[in-house]
C-alpha cells in the first residue's frame, strides 16, 4: 500500500508490486514474485487488496479526530502496567538519537479489550470509531491471511503453516496508528529509529500529510 521507499541516496526506490487477487487465485507466477519480493528486498507492494477507498478515508479520520483530542483523555488511554496497548505520547531526549516526534495508538485487536480502551478515551462511547476500526481490522485481516497462505504455498507447505498461532488475544497483534507532528527541523529522528517488527507480517497504510485549516 505504499508507492516508494527513499534510499539513502535520496533516490526513490520502486518496490516489487503483488496482485492479491492474483494470489487469491493460487498463479503462479504472482506466488513466485511474492517469495522473490520477500527474499529480496523483505518490502512490498499490494495492488488489488479490496479495501475500499472510502474505508481508507474513513479510519484516516477517525485516526485523525484521536490524536486531535485533548491531552488529559488521551493519557487516560496510556498503557497499563504489563500492557502494550494503549496511547503512546511523544519521546523526548538530550539527542536525536532519542528524540520521536510521534505519537501512537496501539489498539488491541480482541473487541473486547479494545471497547475497554475507547471508553477510556471516549467515556460516553464512540460508535463511529469502534465500527470504522472493526471494519478496517477485518479487511486488513483478510489481506495478511491471504498473503500468509501464498506464502506457505510458495514453499511448499501446508497453507496454514503460518496462521496455527495467530491469535486476537496475542499480544504482539495490534492495530497500530501512528501521528508524526510537523516540524520546523526536519530530521531522520522523526520517525522511528531503526527496528525489527516482531510480528509475523506487517501491513503499512500511510497518510502523508493532513491539513487542519477548513
């Protein structure tokens, strides 16, 4: 879901583009350009992945009227104790090195736990968010099954080799929304530093840029 990715050079780096209804069809061909996709470069691209734009707009703005509220209700959304859920304010630090002009939601992916977390931002509830989310994380759902599946296909294995411990209620499973604030100097240290995912397969949606005029 994303067009390029910067090198260092500045240049813009074209990633390798897999059609999921291709794979849903078992070609291939497209099976093959996964695992080369994989091996590598370990980014891709997803054409046909059926998540419709309006949904995309939706939890854009639903994401955006979040991280708009105020200070003190998102704090009371910060993670408990033990947990790695919750709203994850901005880091500071002496240097770049620790500084993160960023902050995030780490929404759990069981709907309980997850009702739990909104009413803690929204105590009166909000119906809009909890749906558009419902609905995004199952069509997001489908995409990372099918490509789990194409997966171990392409290696031979059984189909669902991959999926036999994916869980709702594990803890390294979440909807992560991530907000970068503009800032007046611009540096690498705006995003995240250098890291390992420790999840299976990550699915990276971006928003660029939001104006707040209007």
């Amino acid at each position: 879901m994303i067009s390029s990715l910067v090198a260092q050079d500045d240049q813009q780096a074209d990633l390798p583009l897999i059609d999921l209804q291709l794979l849903c069809q078992e070609d291939a061909a497209e099976i093959h350009k996964l695992l080369i996709a994989a091996k590598e470069w370990g980014f891709l691209q997803v054409d046909n992945h059926g998540v419709s734009c309006r949904l995309l707009s939706e939890i854009e703005e639903q994401a955006y009227h979040a991280f708009t509220l105020p200070a003190e209700a998102k704090a009371r959304a910060e993670p408990a104790p033990g947990s790695g859920h919750g709203y994850l304010p901005k880091q500071s630090g002496a240097d770049d090195q620790r500084r993160q002009l960023s902050e995030a939601f780490r929404l759990p992916l069981n709907p309980d736990h997850r009702a739990d977390m909104i009413i803690k931002l929204w105590p009166e509830g909000n119906e809009a968010f909890s749906s558009v989310v419902e609905d995004y994380i199952a069509a997001v759902e489908s995409i990372l099954l099918q490509v789990l599946r194409s997966f171990a296909s392409g290696l031979g294995l059984d189909p669902l080799q991959f999926m036999h411990d994916l869980s709702k209620d594990g803890v390294s499973a979440v909807l992560r929304m991530n907000f970068y604030s503009a800032s007046s100097q611009p540096s690498p240290s705006l995003a995240f530093q250098a890291h390992s995912d420790p999840q299976i397969l990550t699915i990276l949606h971006c928003k660029f840029s939001r104006t707040t005029s209007g």
